[in-house]
C-alpha cells in the first residue's frame, strides 16, 4: 500500500473556501481508492480540520510514512516546516516527504485561460431586446481587452515576484492576443486591484478581464470582485468582467497526483 497523501491548507475562516477544499480532497481520495492509497487533509490554523488532527488519525491507522502535500498555487507557507516538525516530535516515528507546490504548471496556466474563456463566452448581450442602429458601440476587439491576474499578496517580495512571472507565463503561453495581462493583488502589498484596472484603462483598455490566481471560492474571490465592481462604478466607460477561480476539478486533481507520485520517487 501506498504512503497516504496529506494536503495542507493555510487556513480560514472562510466556509465556501474551506467547503470547496473538502470536496477537493473527496474528488482525490476517490481516484487514489484505485492505487491503495488514503487521502486526508488538513489546515495550518484556523478551520477543521486541523493538520494535528489529520496526522494523529493517519498515525493511528498505522501510518508512519506519508507525503505532505502543501495546496498552494505559490510557495509553501511559512508555517509549513515547523508546523510538521511539530508533528514529528508529537510522532516520533513519522516520516514524510514534501510534495512540491502547484506553481505555474502548465496545466494550471490552461486552467485559467478556461476560466478567461468562460468569462470571454459571458460577454454575449443579455437583458432586454434592442435595435441594432447606427448608433451602437463598436464591438471590443481582443487587441482592446486587457487582463488583470489577481494573486492573494504577501508580505514576502519573491512570493509575490512569483505571481509577476506567472502574469508573463500566462501572456506569452494563453493571453498572446490581448492587449496585455498586468499584476494585481487581493491584500498586502500593492497594486490591488483597482491599481490594476488603471493601468489597463491607461494604456487604452476599453475592457478589462479579471482573472483571480485562486484555487477555490469563497471570501478572497468575492473581495476581488467587490473591488473590481467599486472601481467600476468610477469608470463607467471601462467594461470589466469578473472570471471565476480555478476550483475544485479534474485536472487539477491531474496535477496534484502528479506531484504526489513525483514526491514517492524523489523525496523532498
């Protein structure tokens, strides 16, 4: 039997996001239940279950060797090694190799050119029926349309760096046809969001795409919306459309396993 895969979570106390997690590891120990291999998972601080829990109940169903996994679309956070080194003192006999964060895979770059894709199919008109005249506003090209990434913000410089080289990767791999894919951030460190949609207004956007870097919903996605809608309602004049978050899906439980397979050879 296999090393059980732990994934670790930083932590809210946002429920949807949390909800959206626990799905998430379902959608994984369901694939991994063919190779004889348990899923669980756990938080670093502030929702359940906690990481202290989900170790305990592995080490008491005989596991003593597992691959921790942290679900970051970044960097693992700070709290990670002392947070499992805690748990190696707690169980003197565990082992456990580090599985490496998601980061710019591929796959997740193709992941949010879906979700850009899904917001650029919900620009058909809607509401009511109107007469095409003379008048009507010229249809917005790609050329026209910017778009905004939108990473969580730390307080840590290359963390943050990590989110700029995304942006690039993003608009040189999927974004190539846009006007440009600029940087933004929910909290911590500037620019937020608003500072992002000026820049593409600035450079002569006339609509701009958000496209949150998020893993799942819940409170982080809806504070970028609400601060895209407030600087939308200054700048009326600037179309801007809201994308959703990666989310609980297939390819991103693809990802992951891969991770974790990588990690049962490697080690970390």
């Amino acid at each position: 039997m296999k090393p059980p895969l732990l994934l670790i979570g930083q932590g809210s106390h946002d429920d949807a996001g949390s909800a959206e997690f626990g799905r998430f590891v379902h959608r994984l120990r369901c694939r991994l239940d063919q190779t004889a291999a348990e899923v669980s998972g756990g938080y670093l601080k502030q929702a359940d279950p906690r990481l202290s829990d989900s170790v305990a109940n592995l080490v008491a169903r005989g596991h003593h060797r597992l691959v921790a996994l942290p679900l970051s679309l970044n960097r693992a956070p700070d709290e990670f090694p002392a947070a499992m080194a805690l748990e190696q003192e707690r169980h003197p006999t565990l082992m456990y190799d580090t599985g490496r964060p998601l980061g710019p895979d591929p796959r997740v770059l193709a992941l949010l050119a879906e979700r850009l894709d899904e917001a650029v199919a919900d620009l058909a008109p809607t509401g009511p029926l109107r007469l095409v005249t003379d008048d009507e506003d010229e249809p917005i090209s790609t050329a026209e349309t910017a778009i905004v990434l939108v990473g969580e913000g730390s307080t840590d410089p290359a963390a943050n760096a990590e989110v700029h080289r995304v942006s690039r990767l993003f608009w040189e791999t999927h974004g190539y046809d846009y006007m440009t894919v600029e940087t933004a951030f929910v909290s911590l460190t500037p620019p937020g969001v608003p500072g992002g949609l000026e820049r593409c207004r600035r450079l002569g956007a006339r609509r701009v795409i958000v496209l949150p870097y998020l893993l799942f919903a819940g409170g982080m996605l809806e504070r970028v919306w609400a601060q895209a809608l407030a600087y939308g309602a200054g700048h009326p004049e600037l179309d801007i459309r809201c994308a959703e978050v990666i989310g609980d899906c297939e390819a991103l439980a693809d990802v992951v396993i891969e991770r974790y397979e990588e990690a049962l050879v490697f080690g970390a």
